[in-house]
C-alpha cells in the first residue's frame, strides 16, 4: 500500500495556500475587463512561455498521457504530437492575433467573428467554447481529484470528496483575479512542473530500475512499436485541428503586448511541451515496471505519476513532487475556466444587454466562474477518466471551430452563410457519429472536420460576391 507522509502533506498544504494567497494578491490589478481577460495587453515572451507550456501540460495531457503510456504505449506519443505540430503552427500565426486584437480592440474568437460575420455566428461560436472549455475544466477536476483521493486515502478521502476540494481551488483565485491571477500563478506552477516532475522523477525512476540500461533490458518492445488505428486517428485529428481554434490560446495571444512577444512566448512554450512528451512516455514505461497493479489498485491508469513519486521518493521530495502535479491542473483548469467564463459573460451576455457596466461585468464573471466551475465538477463526477473527459469536450469543438477559426483569421472570402454552415455541418455530423458508435472505429473529429471544412469552402464561394464580409486589414 503506498501511502504518504505528514511532512508531505504539509508540504503540499502549504503550497496550496501559497497559490492562493498569489491569485488574491492580483485583485488590486483588475481595474477593467480588459484587466481581467487579457491582463490589459502586457504579457512578455518569457511570462507567455511559461503561461503557454503550463496550460498545455495539463491534468489530462499529463496524468492521462502517462496513463495511456502505461496501459498502450505507443498512443500516448502519436496523439501527442500532432498537439505538438498544431502548436508550433498556431505560434507562426500568433502574431497576426495580436495585431487584431490590438487593432480593433478583440479579446476573443467569438469577438472576432461578430466583427467579420455578424452576432449569430458569434453566438454558435461562444456556445461550443464554453462547453468545450468547461470539459477540459472538468478533466483537470477529474485529475486533481485522483490526486486528492490518493493522497486522502488514508483519512478516508473520497474521489467526489477530492473533486469538490479541486473545484473550490480552482474556483476562488480565478474568480478573484482574471488572467493576470492565471498567468503568475502559472509561472510559479512552470517551474514546479519542470523541477519536481519533469526533471526529478525521470531521474528518479530510472535510478529505482539501476539504470537506464535494466529499463530497457526489462521493457516490452510492443509498447514502443509504432501503430495507428481508427480511434488514434480521430484522435490525432481532434489534437491537430483543435490547436487552430484553441480559446485559451487565442486568449494569450491577445494579451500578448507585441506580436513578437506572441510569436516567441508561443513558440518557446511549445518547445518545452517537445521535451516533456518524451519524459512523459519514459514515465509511464518506466512505471510498469516499478508499479505493475496501479490500475487494481487506484481504478485508474491515471493515477501512475503520482503514485510513482510516492514510490521512488523520499519524505518532502514526495511533497513537492506532488505539488508540482497538482500545478500541472491548476494552471490548466484556471485558463479553460477563465476562457468560458469571458465566453458566457462577454462574448454572450454582452451580445444581449450591450449596455452593462464594467463593474458589473466583472461582478458577473466572478459568479459565472463559481457556476461554469461547478457544471464542471458535475462532469468530473459522471466520467472519471481524464482522457475521455477531455477528448469528449475536445471532439466536437475542434471539428466545428478549427477551420472556421482560421478562415475568418485569413480568408476574405469567407461568408457568414459559409462559417455557420461548416460549424452547424461540422458539429451535428460529429455528434451523430459518436451516437453511431463510431463507425469502422474511426474517431468522430474526423468525418466532423471534413464536413465542416467542404460546407465551409463551398457555401461560401456560392455567396462571397452576393453577401462579402468585412475583412481584418492590417498595415503590412
């Protein structure tokens, strides 16, 4: 039985209040929406770098990519590296974001495409965000209450328990302070990340084994053998599109204060994420052997990382170690919450009382945070796994979203008709394929996108000249 030590617990206590403790210190920042969403446009390339690398390795990306390194192997890579592709993509177009939201004053996806393409197709487009984002703060309520439960275990703590303290952590500093809260905390959980779990576990496991040589030696060669099935392609899809359309993305980009600053913070944040795919892999090879009944023992595959510091650590290594992964789902949760929440309040409250006060937009995000937060929990007590809560949340936005995000960034010839045909094609052929069971095992992202991009591109060839939209012209 693996348990943990007081020492450790206080350890992780005490940097839970700690974490608190700098998300209410950012009050005082939040003078205005623009404050509270974007960080009033002043993000530096090494804030934005370590902000971007400390969302993207979330709970799901982390824990759940171990764990499917653990139970499959091979899966765990080839889903993460198109994520990888789509990043360094989204990095080169970072800067033109920028410029737009600076230009003319745009601090989200759906802001944009009222500019381009009117309110209704800026509604559709704020609906799916903010499901899609409060999924992901679901898989991230889901990780850190298996971290919760693990650690609670023995004082009787319960997964729903862990999932109620998760969501009331995650609650109380993004609703306080916005994104200048999200982002310096996130610096703070970086380095934790990088230090204690990235570097020190490894590190750690390979010594456990004698050397990187027995680990070999002992692995099953299958798991590292290359394959690709229908459901890893779907995956692979939803990774590689989502990135185009990423919400929470787009939100640092817009908070960036130059488009160069956007483009480095971007593209220095995604490098990093390059090297802890292949640490996260080694992690949860190396963790079959260390820990071959995780899975009967904790429910959940899931559980691998942190019961692999528990294992290999000693006493106060164990705790920081353990915070370090608890930072991993707080820095992602606060930025998937604070998108939705910007998404419901502003870019779908706004849409309907135009009239609302600053102060009263920011009170409104602050009870919007608690009740998104909570629909989340709702999510993370229905599906357990962190994986399939996020592929779930992820499938059908990036089939919907992905290229329409794109075309209203860069093609003029996209029409309103156009991008809410391929969102509504994209959408409804995606859930009708998961409904289906997922024909010949193929991932739904996949017929979704397809549709999506074909309606996208011929509904608005057939209306560019009888109905043109308004373009985002920059100075070049």
């Amino acid at each position: 039985m693996i348990e943990v030590t007081t020492l450790d617990l206080l350890v992780i206590a005490a940097y839970l209040l700690f974490m608190l403790g700098v998300g209410v210190w950012f009050v005082k920042r939040i003078n205005n929406t623009d404050d509270y969403y974007v960080a009033g446009r002043t993000l530096g390339p090494v804030v934005l770098a370590a902000t971007v690398c400390a969302t993207i390795i979330g709970g799901s990306a982390m824990m759940g990519r171990a764990g499917i390194a653990y139970t499959t192997g091979f899966a765990a890579v080839a889903t993460a590296l198109p994520y990888l592709l789509g990043m360094f993509i989204f990095s080169g177009f970072a800067g033109r974001i920028q410029r737009v939201g600076e230009r003319y004053g745009i601090e989200s996806i759906p802001a944009l495409f009222e500019y381009r393409f009117g309110k209704g197709a800026k509604c559709i487009l704020a609906a799916m965000v903010a499901f899609a984002m409060v999924g992901t703060v679901a898989a991230q309520v889901t990780a850190t209450a298996t971290i919760i439960k693990l650690l609670g275990g023995q004082i009787g703590i319960s997964y729903e328990m862990g999932a109620l303290i998760a969501t009331a952590i995650f609650i109380i500093y993004t609703a306080a302070s916005g994104l200048f809260g999200v982002v310096y905390t996130d610096v703070v959980q970086f380095f934790m990340l990088i230090i204690f779990v990235y570097l020190m576990i490894p590190t750690a496991s390979l010594e456990f084994l004698g050397g990187f040589g027995n680990f070999w030696a002992n692995l099953d060669k299958s798991y590292i053998t290359p394959h690709i099935d229908g459901e890893i392609l779907g995956d692979i899809v939803t990774y590689l599109v989502f990135t185009m359309a990423g919400a929470e993305m787009w939100q640092r980009a817009f908070a960036a204060k130059t488009p160069k600053a956007a483009r480095k913070g971007m593209f220095w944040g995604t490098s990093v994420y390059a090297v802890t795919i292949a640490l996260l892999f080694l992690m949860g090879l190396a963790a079959q052997q260390i820990l071959p009944n995780v899975v009967e023992e904790f429910g959940t595959a899931d559980a691998v990382i942190p019961a692999l510091a528990i294992k290999i650590l000693p006493p106060g290594l164990t705790g920081l170690a353990l915070s370090g992964i608890l930072s991993v789902m707080m820095s992602t949760a606060d930025s998937y919450l604070l998108v939705s929440v910007q998404t419901v309040v502003s870019d779908l409250g706004k849409t309907f009382h135009p009239q609302m006060s600053e102060k009263h937009e920011i009170l409104f995000s602050r009870i919007a945070s608690v009740v998104l937060a909570l629909g989340a929990l709702v999510i993370a007590l229905y599906i357990k796994s962190a994986y399939d809560v996020l592929m779930f949340a992820w499938a059908f936005y990036a089939a919907a979203a992905g290229l329409p995000a794109l075309a209203a960034l860069y093609w003029k010839k996209a029409t309103k008709a156009g991008i809410i045909a391929g969102m509504l094609g994209g959408f409804f052929v995606t859930v009708g394929w998961k409904l289906a069971g997922q024909p010949f095992g193929l991932g739904a992202t996949v017929p979704g996108a397809v549709t999506c991009g074909i309606l996208l591109l011929a509904v608005s060839l057939a209306t560019c000249r009888t109905a043109p939209t308004v373009m985002v012209e920059l100075d070049p």
